[in-house]
C-alpha cells in the first residue's frame, strides 16, 4: 500500500490538501479492494462508501483537463513506477534486471452507444453460460508492470493503455488506412516503453493464448524480446524440418515443417 501512495505524490500539487487525501483514499480503493471483495468496483460506490463526494471536484478538475500527451504521461509514469519498483525485480545472470509486462484486453460496455467513437462489437471471452458472446463497446489494449510473480498476491501496475478501432469503424472514413490490430498496438507499446527505458532491462512479455501466433512470436523474437504465453488449442505443432540431402537432387521448394505431432 505504501507503494502506492508513494507514487501519487507527485500529484499533490494538482489538488487542495483535502481532495488529495480523499484522491489517496480513491485509488487506494481501487488497488486493494478487487482481490478482497472478487467484484468489480466503481467510482461511484467507491465514493458512497468511504464518504468523499463532499470533496471530489478537484478529481473531476483533474481528469478532465487532458491536456497531456498520452505517450508522455505514460513515459513519466513508467519512470515513476519502475523507481519504486526496481529493487523488487531479479537480476539475471548477464547483469540485467527482469522486467515482467503483461499484454490483455478489457472491455467496456457500451450497448446502447450508437455515435460514440471507437464503440464496435466485440468477442467477450469471460461471458458466462447464458450470457451473449459479444459485447459492444469499447476495446481497450493495456500494457502492466508484473510484480510478485508465481505468488498468490500477483500485481499489476498499469503503464500505458490504447483504444482499438475496429476496421469495420475505420472504413469509409480518413482514417481507413490507419487501422492497427490488437497485437501490434500491444507490441507497439511494449517497443515505446523499451526505448524509454534502455538497455539495463530484459523484457518479457507475459500474455494468453490470444497472442500465440506466428507473426506475433517472430516480430517478439525479431525486437530482442521474450514471450511467455499458452499454446492454442488448435495448435499444430511440427518438427524442424529434415536437413535435405546435397548428394541427392529434389525437385520443389525445400519443406518447410518436419513431422507433425498429433494432440
């Protein structure tokens, strides 16, 4: 928890000493309460519980400004993040320090929003039995910092986070040519924040089974990074392929898998 409050000082100055407190008191909410209570939470029930709606003006000052640059805040506040977090990350064997990101998706559920920008229909893979299997809304890509891994107290400190567009939203208007996939704003991120930060990191990138794909592994691989994911269900896996023989002349091209393991 003192990790957290520390990395909000920074922004007392945006605030009057009290709706600074009752900001801390906010997003101290919102970071320990998820895993107590198992349920999403809200703003709204946030503030009716611990009584800070008297002082939550300078809060709504605060996020509607958006006067920043969205690669810029989120550059300052990955520097902020990692100068708390250093210490906690394991140190290889080639002097760098291990730097776990994790890549996933969260939607936002927007199903009677018609004009809204960026709202399309999208696949909802946490619906429950009886539950639609798509969702309309907005599709957000975030990029998190990992903490504690392999324990039952798992964190994940937000850093960066991108709207998709769907293509069928990008269609017909001047941004047509300008529709990027889900994977590449994922990876695109993951590059910004490697050339925020230097080389004194290794950076792996922890995913699901979404991301294990072949175009997405060879552009990991191709970057200098590592990719910690699950295979697909409908994966196909193959052997290296057999190393041709020079004194025996083939036809075709050379074959591009080896034998094929059958699940």
């Amino acid at each position: 928890m003192n990790e957290i409050l520390s990395l909000l000082e920074p922004m007392r100055k945006s605030f009057s000493s009290p709706s600074f407190l009752h900001f801390q008191a906010l997003i101290a909410c919102l970071w320990s309460l998820p895993p107590i209570t198992g349920g999403n939470l809200s703003l709204v029930r946030i503030w009716a519980q611990t009584r800070t709606s008297l002082h939550w003006d300078a809060l709504m000052r605060f996020v509607r400004l958006y006067r920043w640059d969205a690669d810029r805040l989120a550059q300052a506040l990955t520097h902020q993040v990692l100068q708390v977090v250093d210490p906690l990350l394991t140190v290889q064997e080639d002097g760098r320090k291990q730097l776990l990101l994790g890549v996933d998706e969260t939607l936002d559920n927007h199903y009677s929003a018609k004009k809204m920008f960026g709202v399309s229909k999208h696949f909802n893979h946490s619906a429950h039995q009886g539950q639609s299997r798509y969702l309309r809304g907005h599709l957000w890509v975030t990029l998190s910092i990992l903490l504690k891994a392999g324990t039952p107290q798992l964190r994940a400190i937000c850093v960066n986070i991108a709207l998709y567009v769907a293509r069928c939203v990008c269609r017909g208007n001047e941004n047509e040519n300008e529709y990027v996939s889900v994977r590449a704003l994922s990876l695109g991120m993951v590059l910004k924040l490697q050339k925020w930060v230097g080389l004194e990191y290794s950076f792996v990138i922890v995913a699901d089974a979404y991301y294990a794909c072949r175009k997405f592994v060879r552009e990991v691989c191709r970057s200098d990074l590592r990719l910690i994911t699950r295979i697909r269900g409908d994966a196909r896996i193959y052997d290296l392929p057999p190393t041709p023989n020079p004194k025996k002349a083939r036809r075709g091209r050379k074959r591009l898998y080896g034998q094929a393991y059958s699940s």
